[in-house]
C-alpha cells in the first residue's frame, strides 16, 4: 500500500512518529533508563556485601577476655576487666566487670532490646529497654547496648538502601540511606579494607549530625572451629565515641574463642538478697508515639434486641398478671404392703452395747515416731524443713541456711 493511497489521518501520525526530533528524544529516554539501573554498580556492590560476610558473619557467639576503659567530658578515666559471652542472632550478651581488686563493679546482661543492669555500689538491679538505659536520668553509663550490639559486629546492609561513595579513591566507602518523609536521609557510612574489613562506623542522627563512631583495630585471624570454618576474623580493639555526650569506651580483646551456642545457664545474673529492684519507663519511640495518641472512646454497646417501652407506653393489659390454670395431677395408685410370714421361733438381737468414751489425747502426748498419711494441719510453715528466701532475685542465688 501506498503512502498516498492512506488516509489523511494515517499520513499524518506517520509523519508524526518518524521526525528526527521524535526519534532522538526516544533514544534518550532509553538510554537514561538503561543506565539508571547500572548493573555494573550493583555488581560491585553485591561483592563488598559479600566480603563484608565473609569476613565478619563466620561465627555465632564469642566468649571473650576484655578490658574495658572509660573516658569522659572532665578528664575523668576508669578500667575493669572481666568476660564477654554474646550471642548475634539473638542478641544476647553478658558483661561482668572488676575492678584491680577483684570487686564487681556492674553485670550487664541484655536479651533483644530488654536488658539488666545490676550496680553493687547502689545495691540495684535496673529493667528496662534498651531505650530507657539511654534516656534515664537515674543512670549514668558510658555502656549503651545499642552501641555495643553496633561495635561487636556491623550491622547487615540493605542493598537497596546502600551506594558507594566515589569521593575519596583511596579508600572504599558505603552510605546506608533511610526513607523520611519521602527523601533518602543518611543513617551510616561504613569504610572498609580491600578484604573486606569493617574499621570505621559513623551513626548519624535525623538531623545529620554524628551521634556514635565506632573504630576497630587490628584485625586478626582466631583459630577455632566456628560451624564450617576452622577460624574467625576479630579486632584486637574496639572504640565506641559519642562526639554528643563527649564520651568514648575502648575494649580491647585479650582473648577471644568462637562459639556455635552458649549455654542459657551461662546468661545467670548473680545478685545477693535483698538487692532492689527498679522498673524504667518505656523510652522506645514507638510506645511512646503511642502514649500520646488520644484514648478512644469506648463505643456504645449494640443490641439487636428492641427497647423496652416506658411505662407509659406500657398497654394496660401488659400490666394484668397472667391467669395459669394449674395442672391436675393425679395421684399414683397405692401399692400393697406384702405380708411376711410369721415365724414362732424368733432369735433375739444382742444387746446393743453402751458406746465407751476414751480420753482425747494431748497433742503433747502424741505419738509423733509412729507412721501416718495424713499430715496435721496444725503444723506451722515455720516447722517445715525447707528454706526459702522471698528477697532472692535470681535463681543462681543461693538460698539461706
């Protein structure tokens, strides 16, 4: 068919849709959709996520030897030592510090979110989030298990929400972005080694200020049987700063053994008797949000049934009582008494014997040496042989004597 022998309207859109201008315009808009998804990007991307794995996801749990120093605003410095037992997937870790002498100085136990602090020097057992050890003003800690669950390993990396970053050649850099409000915020930047190594972390809050930097130090190799690998990769050296609070914890690895489980007895936070215990606010941001929501009203029952006129809507004669007409009940017919035989040589009953009371025993002199299933409800509890100590908080207490 002709280009002439074609309707006005057909020579029109064909003309239309094969002008120069309209043909550029089309290989524009596919070439900026083709190189909006850059594979090439994403490829590199997957294989700094897959270092990142190998290189720090080899292990389950670590039982660690740790030194722990403080540092704060006013020159002020302290150290303990003690032992590390943390669990990733669970999140469950247990910290006991003492000091030079062997005194406990704090235990820190932490499940999730949930966490248990216990200050010999204050005699108190705190409960409470995550979120209430950071915000409560009845504790001061340098320790926030947030931060610790942060340093101890790095957080898994979304790579939906994760770019290189291009602007320092020297050294290889991811920023993790978070969705607010419609707009890509950045939430953490990561720099990592050629192999993979995580050595610097930077938490920013939503106002894009710096709130926790994490470095690590000193990479090595650990010998020991963790699953399918016969060794793991860990810092010699952990430091957890606070750039706000202007506050840093440094940790350094004296020992370090991979784990695939620990023992839940082995989380047991020991504490003497009469240790008190307080209950923090729930801090989290979520329950909080939820605090200020405006209590609902509680709706109106609903019945299916009709309401009850008032009285005076009430007929006159739903008022009269009802006449019921009692039923006739008959009588059942009466039975005959059979005659039992008479018989002349009847043998007399015994005499019934008088009952003879016998003197009700003291409880004194009761026979307690003589065997019986029936325990004396007068007993006291204070009698009984077992002990039990209502004050304990743990049950790795010991009870008292």
């Amino acid at each position: 068919m002709s280009p002439s022998s074609l309707p006005v309207t057909a020579r029109r859109m064909r003309a239309r849709f094969l002008s120069p201008g309209v043909l550029f315009s089309a290989l524009v808009l596919f070439s900026s959709v083709c190189f909006a998804a850059d594979p090439a990007s994403n490829t590199e991307l997957e294989g700094i996520l897959q270092k990142i794995e190998a290189r720090h996801y080899r292990w389950i749990a670590i039982k660690a030897d740790v030194l722990v120093f403080f540092a704060g605003a006013n020159s002020s410095k302290a150290m303990c030592g003690g032992e590390l037992l943390y669990q990733r997937l669970d999140e469950r870790m247990l910290l006991s510090c003492t000091d030079t002498r062997g005194k406990l100085v704090f235990g820190f136990r932490t499940l999730d979110r949930r966490f248990d602090l216990y200050l010999p020097s204050k005699n108190t057992i705190f409960h409470g989030s995550i979120f209430d050890l950071e915000g409560s003003p009845d504790i001061e800690s340098h320790l926030k298990a947030r931060d610790l669950y942060r340093a101890l390993k790095p957080l898994a990396v979304d790579p939906r929400r994760a770019k290189i970053d291009r602007d320092n050649s020297a050294i290889t850099s991811l920023e993790v972005f978070a969705a607010k409000d419609g707009k890509d915020i950045l939430t953490r930047k990561l720099f990592l080694t050629p192999e993979g190594d995580v050595r610097g972390e930077v938490y920013y809050d939503t106002a894009g200020r710096s709130a926790t930097e994490i470095q690590r130090y000193d990479f090595r190799e650990v010998p020991g049987q963790a699953g399918s690998f016969r060794s793991i990769i860990y810092p010699k050296k952990i430091t957890i700063i606070s750039p706000e609070l202007k506050k840093g914890t440094a940790l350094f690895f004296t020992k370090v053994k991979a784990l695939d489980t620990i023992d839940s007895a082995e989380f047991l936070l020991k504490a003497p008797p009469g240790t008190k215990e307080v209950f923090l606010d729930e801090q989290n941001p979520r329950f909080q949000y939820l605090k200020t929501l405006p209590a609902k009203k509680a709706a109106p029952e609903t019945s299916f049934r009709t309401p009850a006129p008032s009285a005076k809507e009430i007929p006159v004669y739903y008022a009269k009582p009802l006449e019921i007409t009692p039923k006739k009940i008959t009588p059942a017919p009466a039975q005959k008494e059979k005659e039992t035989p008479k018989i002349e040589n009847t043998v007399s009953a015994p005499a019934a014997r008088e009952p003879v009371s016998s003197p009700v025993k003291a409880p004194e002199d009761i026979d307690h040496s003589a065997e019986a299933d029936i325990v004396v409800e007068g007993s006291s509890p204070a009698d009984s042989s077992l002990s039990y100590d209502p004050n304990s908080l743990d049950p790795s207490v010991e009870p008292k004597a």
